[in-house]
C-alpha cells in the first residue's frame, strides 16, 4: 500500500479517523513511512502510513 500520509509535513495539525477522542495532534516528523504526531488527549503516538490515513485539520 501506498504512503497515505506522504504530505504531511512537522507543524500540520490532524486527526485520527478511528480514535476521535484523542483530540486534534501536531505532526512532529515524518520519516519513511512513520509519523510521529503529539495528540492533544492522548500524547505522543507513532502512526504507521501504510496502514493509517490521517486527516488533515484546517480549521484549528
């Protein structure tokens, strides 16, 4: 499977699509298919691209 999240770059702002409780996050880096986002709710947590699409937040 392709990189989902292959534009997302550190400072954007995004959602999980299965885990709306953990809040808004901010992506920190992306890096060979793992990014890593620190989540409002939930800390920091490692998402693996070929498995996970994020949503982007435009609205803050």
């Amino acid at each position: 499977m392709e990189d989902l999240n292959a534009i997302l770059t550190p400072g954007m702002l995004v959602r999980h699509p299965d885990q709306p409780d953990w809040g808004t996050g901010q992506v920190q880096s992306n890096v060979q298919g793992r990014v890593t986002v620190n989540f409002r709710d939930m800390g920091k947590m490692v998402i693996d691209s070929s498995r996970i699409a994020l949503l982007p937040v435009f609205d803050g």
